[in-house]
C-alpha cells in the first residue's frame, strides 16, 4: 500500500462475473473505447448502455447525463469525453457505495477547461515540487514511455481534468525546438484518449533564443513569422495541441515590455498564430515591480488599463490573491474588473508556502474561498467563480491549479496531498461542490467508506487549512516564510540590498507601536482596487474581518479585538491554537488505527510528527520575534517557547533539493 493507486482503487470485476453483465457502446473512438474498457474491467451492477445524445447540451466540455432504466444504467452525453466522465462518475457511486436504482443525474462542468499546470524542468527539476523530480523523462521521450504517464491520464480524467500544461512558467525556450516537440506529441497521444490537451509554456524571447532572429520584438514581421511557423509546426504533430501559456515580463522573464509593447500586443501577436488551428493563449497577470508601489497593486493597475485589447483567444490567468498562494490572502481585486476580457484563477496546489509535501493541509476550503468570493462587481454572477465561469467568450472558460505530482511512488510526496490534486479537478468540474463533500468522497474511495473513518478525517482535513494559517500566518499577516526555501519561518529576514518587496518586513511592518501593511487610504490604498461595498468594509478597521485585518492594517499591538483581548493576546493564542489543533490531527489520526493499512498508516503519522514539530518552530519564531516589538509578556495561560530565537535564526535550510 504505498499510496500509488491513488483514489483510483477499483477491484477487476473476475471473468464469469463480467461474462453477467453486458457494457453496450456503438461509439467507435478511443475515448469512448476507454469508457467501456474501465466499465468492462471494474463495474459490477449490471448492464450499461453508452450513447451519444445529439440533444445533449455542453457538448464540447463533456457534460452528461446518468439514469437508470429497467435493468440497465445509460450514460447519454454529447461526446465521448462526456460518456468517459460518466463512467468516472458510476465507478465513484461503486466506491461509495452508493444505491444505483432510479439514478437521474445530469452533470455539466462549470469550466471548460480544467487544467494543471506542471512547473517541470527539462532537466528533471520541478519548480517549487515535493514529490521527487519531474513524470516526464524528456531524456527518454519518445522512445520509451514510462507506464506512469498513461496512470496519469487515467487519474486525471477520473476527476474531469481535460489540460495539462507540461513544463514551468519560466520555460527554456528548447521546448519548442524540433525535437523537443515530438516529445511533446508522444505525450499528447497518451493522453488524448483520456480526453486530455496538452499545452505548452512558452518562453517570450524564444524566436531570439531558439530561432537567431535579431529580437523577440512582437511587432517585427519575422518574429510573427517565426511564431507562425511554430504554430504550424505543432499543429502539425499534434492536431489538438491546446496553445501557450506565457508569464511575461514577471520575475526576470521577457516580455513585449523589453521592446515597448503591452502585454495585450505580446499577448495578441501569439494569439494571432494560433488563431488558425483554434489554439489559446493564456496570458499570466503575476507581474510586479520592485517599485515604491504596493507589490498587491501592481497586476491591477498592469491590467486593467488592456481591458477590451486582448484578443478572443486569450485568457488572463490570475493567481486567487494579489500577492502569491500565501496561507491566507483576500480574492485579486482583477477579478471582476476587466469586464471585456476572459478571466481565469490560478490556485497552486503544490504547497510552496504551506509545507510543502510535509504537512497536511486540505486545500479545498482555500479554493473555495476565492472562487465564492463576492467582488460586487456586476449585478449577476459576481463572485469569482461566476466571473471565471462566464466571461465574453464563455466557451473559453478556464481555471488552473499549479501540479503537486511528481516521480514518488505516491505522486505526491503526503498521501494526503492526493486529495488537493483530486479537490482541484472537482472544483473545476463542478465549483458548487462542498469541501466536506469532496473530503468525503476522496477519503472512501483512497482508504475506505467506513464512516468511522470517513467523518473524523474529513473534519480534520476541513479544518487542516485553518491550522496551517493559525500556526504560520494568522490575522492577515502574509510573506514571513524564508527567503531560500519558503518552507519556515524567517519573519526577520532581511537581505543588504535585496528588493524590498521580496523581505518580510516589507509586508508586517512591526515596530514598536503596530504590525501589519497599511493598504486604506492612509497607506497603499490598495482597499480601492475592491468594489464598493467590499473598499469600505476591508478600509475600516471596525469592518473588516480580522482574517484580513494586518493585511489591510496597521493595527497597535495594544488593539481591542472583537473578542476583549489586545492584538498581542489574539496574536499569541492564534499560533497557540494552530499547534494544538495539529497535536489533535495527531491523535485523530491514532484513532483509526487499523482502519487504514499499516504502511499508509505509519506515512501519515510520520509526517504529522514533522507537522507538530513545525507548528512549534513558527509559533517560536513569529511570536518571539514580534515580541521584540510588541515588548509584551505572552499570556499567562500560554504554553512557552521552547526555542532562542537567536538559534532559531540560525536555522540554514538547504530545501533546494529538499525532494
Ligand atoms: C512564485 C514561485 C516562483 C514562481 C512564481 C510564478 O516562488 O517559483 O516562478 O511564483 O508563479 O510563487 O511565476
């Protein structure tokens, strides 16, 4: 039991049991082909009929419908990815154990497009992943096909994802070089049976870098050329090929910004090449400068100004907060604000600034968090989800998660961390989903539906994430993590030098009288960017939910809170309450021994160990060190530090290969 079957543990229904039941399907391709196939091997209640429904609504996305009829089970949709979904879809109903008598289900995916995104390097590293080095062998592709890819696949589609991009935003401009792309295309034809697309980063200089022209210049006709000779090239080996996705100007990365354009001209250009073949660009709005402007502000005032200039075939991908996957962050005030363009959320599933593969955190509470997040910014379908969802061009809705998966045996490093990977192809199936629900389904069908199993570990993974907030950030803070490794804490962390908006105290702001980032209209005014009523509420300090109140405020350490207490107190039992609810996972954990088996049993407890352990080390660290500021005394009833801080600083991680 070492985790590699994922949620994915059917047991083969034996011959002279299959031999009872028949699995009907006229459709004649490969992605019907393995709708019948997984029926054929694992479904063991009765006779099943597939079919295509001309009628069928959402028929590009793969929507369908499930009912029960006599004896037998249809599966009707509007194309063979949908029949395949459907089958996903009955498997699960086995899993759960679930009554399939009088079935009646109709099933549309709220997005489109459900992708991930892989930050994998060609040289086996992944950017910011825990789980070993890179699925793809790009040494060995295509020659030889490691079985895990076709896993993979199989994986994805059982939760509806149809879009993997392959390799990291800050991408070597070699993918696109001839032989990089037959790679490409042996694992695009993997795939394309699970119903899946593959796109590509794209490095903006690449027609400099890869092609010796003379620049990268989006308005120089020989690198429009040169890109539409790529496109070609690509649609020529893989005709379904997805498009781009391209971080520009962000980091360090070009952009048309080094020749003088916009991005929506960078963007356009790449659009125009891949107009003919119905290739999409993804256009990513993570840019910042070390300016004297907030850093939270930046993408906003970067993008909204291109409203209406980006052409059909381009998606803005916005990270769920204005800063970066931290912990805790309020929606990116983008969202909503960009009218005429479509729009997608970025999440990040690998867990960059949450333990990475060490501590559990369920991250379906954060997702949802962002995508039911009312923005007010128009009359319908204002939240976030509703925004993504339905954009100008509703055929290209999207959303995107950053991949979690690597080599380990177990994709992803924690077992549990299988669940954020199977929370975020739900979502995107269906954002209406509860995390509780998601929870609920992912632990029956990885361990078992034993409800004494099921409903103490789905309360503890709801609660995992404030957990993890309470213990490394709580009450808005944000950007205390270690410059290095973004693993621990270092909220002292300061580099001679360095850009300031990438030092911790760039974002708390502690001194001796407050902490936190003034955003009202005192400080940054970033409280602006949101739509009224949300700019009043977060601007007034009365108003705003404490979840964001140092995120928005420089609040006195002496601060009554709602609750009576300082901010100083709050702060103090906010870290103690993080410890002490990952010391109960633990023992909610001991609790179902012997429900579990012995080897995913002892995985989980170890790396709980590590958790606790960790909790403790960023109480220590956050508290002590504001301490030094706040110069008050931490609560009587607290329980004390049991580290220096001195030593604590001392901590040099070398987590670069932590993997
Ligand atoms: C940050 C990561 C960095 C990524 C960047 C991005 O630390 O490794 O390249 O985001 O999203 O979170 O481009």
């Amino acid at each position: 039991e070492d985790g590699s079957q994922l949620w994915l543990r059917y047991t083969r229904v034996p011959a002279n049991e299959a031999a009872l039941r028949t699995v009907a399907c006229r459709v004649n391709d490969p992605v019907a082909y393995m709708a019948v196939e997984e029926l054929q091997h694992y479904w063991r209640r009765g006779d099943v009929t597939l079919v295509i429904d001309k009628s069928w609504s959402g028929q590009q996305t793969g929507g369908y419908a499930i009912q029960s009829r006599r004896n037998k089970t249809v599966i009707s949709a509007g194309s063979s990815a949908g029949l395949l979904y459907g089958a996903y879809h009955l498997l699960r109903l086995q899993q759960l154990q679930t009554d399939i008598q009088g079935l009646n289900i109709v099933e549309k995916p709220s997005y489109a497009l459900r992708m991930l995104n892989h930050w994998d390097n060609l040289d086996g590293t992944v950017e910011r992943g825990y789980a070993g080095h890179s699925l793809w062998k790009w040494s060995e592709l295509p020659q030889k096909i490691s079985p895990r890819y076709r896993e993979y696949a199989r994986a994805n589609a059982s939760v509806g994802i149809n879009a993997v991009v392959l390799n990291n935003v800050n991408a070597a401009p070699l993918i696109l070089r001839s032989d990089y792309l037959g790679k490409v295309k042996a694992l695009a034809d993997i795939f394309r049976p699970y119903g899946i697309k593959v796109f590509l980063s794209i490095n903006f200089s690449s027609p400099k870098l890869l092609g010796q022209l003379r620049d990268s210049d989006p308005f120089n006709p020989e690198v429009v050329k040169w890109w539409e000779k790529k496109a070609a090239e690509i649609y020529g080996l893989i005709p379904d090929f997805g498009g781009f996705l391209v971080k520009a100007n962000s980091e360090g990365q070009p952009g048309p910004q080094d020749y003088g354009r916009t991005h929506a001209e960078g963007a356009n250009m790449l659009a125009s090449a891949l107009k003919p073949f119905r290739g999409l660009v993804m256009w990513r709005a993570f840019v910042y400068n070390p300016s004297a402007e907030d850093r939270a502000k930046q993408a906003y005032q970067e993008f909204v100004p291109l409203d209406g200039k980006f052409s059909d075939n381009v998606i803005v991908q916005i990270k769920n907060g204005p800063i970066d996957f931290q912990p805790r962050e309020p929606f990116n005030p983008l969202f909503g604000a960009m009218p005429k363009t479509n729009q997608m959320v970025e999440f990040q599933i690998t867990q960059e600034y949450l333990g990475f593969s060490n501590h559990l955190v369920y991250l379906a509470p954060l997702f949802k968090e962002t995508l039911d997040a009312q923005t007010y910014t128009r009359p319908l379908h204002a939240t976030v989800a509703g925004i993504t969802q339905h954009g100008p061009y509703p055929q290209l809705s999207a959303i995107a998660g950053v991949a979690n998966i690597g080599a380990d045996r177990n994709w992803c490093g924690h077992h549990f961390a299988q669940a954020n990977w199977y929370a975020f192809g739900r979502l995107a199936w269906n954002a209406a989903l509860s995390s509780s629900s998601i929870a609920k389904e992912w632990l029956s069908a990885t361990f078992s539906p034993d409800p004494d199993l099921v409903d103490p570990l789905s309360d503890l993974m709801i609660a995992s994430r404030e957990a993890a907030v309470n213990y490394m950030m709580p009450l808005g803070l944000h950007h205390l993590f270690a410059f290095e490794h973004h693993y621990g804490p270092e909220p002292w962390g300061d580099m001679p030098g360095g850009r300031p908006d990438w030092m911790p105290w760039y974002y708390h702001n502690a001194d001796s009288i407050a902490v936190g980032f003034d955003r009202t209209s005192s400080g940054s005014n970033a409280v602006a960017q949101y739509h009224s009523p949300l700019r009043e509420q977060f601007a007034n300090i009365a108003t705003c939910p404490e979840s964001y109140l140092l995120w928005f405020h420089r609040v006195p350490w002496t601060y009554r809170m709602k609750n009576g207490r300082s901010l100083w107190d709050n702060l103090c039992y906010s870290y103690q309450q993080g410890v002490d609810q990952v010391r109960h996972f633990q023992q909610v954990w001991d609790s179902v021994e012997g429900k579990i088996d012995a080897q995913r049993f002892k995985g989980v407890q170890s790396k709980l160990k590590v958790q606790a352990r960790d909790a403790v080390w960023w109480r220590d660290a956050c508290l002590l060190y504001f301490q030094t500021f706040a110069k008050m005394p931490l609560p009587a009833d607290l329980e004390r530090p049991v580290h220096e801080l001195d030593d604590l600083k001392k901590i040099k991680l070398n987590l670069k290969h932590h993997n």
